[in-house]
C-alpha cells in the first residue's frame, strides 16, 4: 500500500504526489473509491478547483481522498492519495487506517525541500518505527522526537496497531521550489524499487529528469548568487565518500523543518 498526500507539508516539488498518479496509470490500478473526507479541509489551504470538459462545462474537484486498487505482477498493490487534511487529523488517521490490513506493508512516500544540490543524485531517508523491520530491509529504526505531520503520525500509528510500514523521503534543491521535479520523483521510484521488490517502468521519467536538471542548470547560470550556492552545495556533497551521508543531511534537515514548523505554529 503506497500513500501519498498533495500539500506543503509532504509534498516538496510534487515528487510524491506525482509518482503515485504515475503508479496508477503504469499499473492499470482500479477506478478510485472515493472517502468520506468531508471536514477534514479549511479551504483556505486546500482549495475546491473549477475542472472543464472539452465542451467547456465547468464541474467543481473538491479537496479529496482517493483509494485505487489491483495488481502489478501477481502483487496486490493499493494506493491512497489525495489532499492533505487539516483539520480533525485524529480521525483522518482512523479512516485512513480502515483501509489497511495485517497483510499490508504501508510505504508512507513524501518530499522535502532540503539543502541539495540537483547536479547530483537527490538522496532518500528510508526509516520506519518497526525494529524488526528495519533489520530485515537494512534501514534506520526512526529516532525522530518533535512535531510531526500527517505521514509521521500515520507511521507511528501503524507500529501502534502492529502493521508493517516505512518512510521514503526524497530531498529537492531548497532553490528550485517553484516546479515539480521529475528528478526527485525518479529518486523516489528506485527507493519504491529497492525497499519493495516492485518493478516501476515510466521510462518518460528519464527523459524529464534530464530535461529538468538542464533547465535548473540554465536558472542557476542566471543568478550568481544560485552559482556559489551551488558550488558550496556540490562541494559539501562530494567531500565524504560514506554513500549515506547525504542521506543523513536530508533527515537532520527534516528534523530541522519539523521543529521550525512547530515553532510557528
């Protein structure tokens, strides 16, 4: 089961968000059940959307939650997407979490913006609460203490009940905040590969990927401030040869945003 959530909390660049939407169409995944969310959202924050149709006709997309189910090579697969909520967050988990069963192994997928340079591959924290887990998949047991959002809690929340779940967090340029970044999606879809066993072809992510990075290359030689950020970023990168430093930077770079977004609130 792989869940997701639109917004700006867990969602840096859209690289969550859109390989999940690209897991449903390259997997054939079921026509989406649609939840009972209704009063979970301040639309302020999560806005209705006019969509129209060819004809012009206008319908209203609210804020929602979707389920799709089916099969990627004998493997059952759901997944969960849509807005994240915010309000009533407690009973947001327990619907959420109705859809879960003990066969399910929860992979929580999100993005942060975090001091990373894109000439270089975007790093993923993979973690989870469980510690038997962890051993098997050779990932760190979860350490964090501090607020948190919606996918930490339903993370916490899995361990709690006894089911199998784990974190994929890609790390974006905290400097290209204003598009979604084929890039890090990518990097999340081999993570999805490595932890899961599942094979994921959107062979267009490739081509986009490149197409990104050459136009982040282009804005960055525009702004000479960007071309020292990006220089100190590059060397910062290259100066361990420990494959999970990086991956290191991006959760103490979490931990960071986490505790800055509590004080805020």
């Amino acid at each position: 089961m792989f869940i997701a959530f639109e917004g700006q909390d867990a969602d840096a660049s859209e690289a969550a968000s859109s390989l999940v939407k690209d897991l449903i169409e390259s997997w054939r995944l079921g026509a989406s059940e649609i939840l009972d969310t209704d009063g979970f959202y301040e639309f302020r924050f999560s806005e209705p959307e006019i969509v129209r149709d060819e004809t012009g006709r206008a319908t209203i997309a609210w804020p929602g939650i979707e389920v799709h189910r089916g099969q990627h090579l004998g493997t059952p697969v759901t997944v969960i997407q849509g807005h994240e909520p915010g309000l009533k967050w407690r009973e947001f988990l327990s619907l959420i979490l109705s859809e879960v069963t003990a066969e399910d192994c929860v992979v929580l997928l999100g993005g942060l913006h975090a001091e990373v340079p894109h000439t270089r591959p975007l790093p993923v924290v993979a973690n989870t609460e469980d510690a038997v887990l962890a051993a098997d998949l050779k990932i760190d047991v979860n350490g964090y203490a501090g607020p948190i959002g919606i996918l930490g809690l339903l993370g916490v929340e899995c361990d709690r009940r006894g089911l199998r779940a784990i974190n994929l967090w890609v790390g974006v340029p905290d400097y290209l905040t204003d598009s979604p970044s084929p890039k890090a999606e990518l990097a999340l879809a081999s993570a999805v590969e490595k932890y899961t066993g599942l094979e994921i072809d959107i062979p267009i992510l490739e081509e986009e990927s490149r197409a990104w990075e050459l136009g982040a290359d282009e804005l960055v030689a525009l702004n000479p401030h960007l071309v020292e950020l990006l220089k100190g970023l590059e060397q910062l990168n290259d100066s361990t040869e420990l494959p999970e430093a990086s991956g290191d930077a991006i959760a103490a770079e979490f931990q960071r945003y986490l505790r800055k977004r509590g004080r805020e609130r």
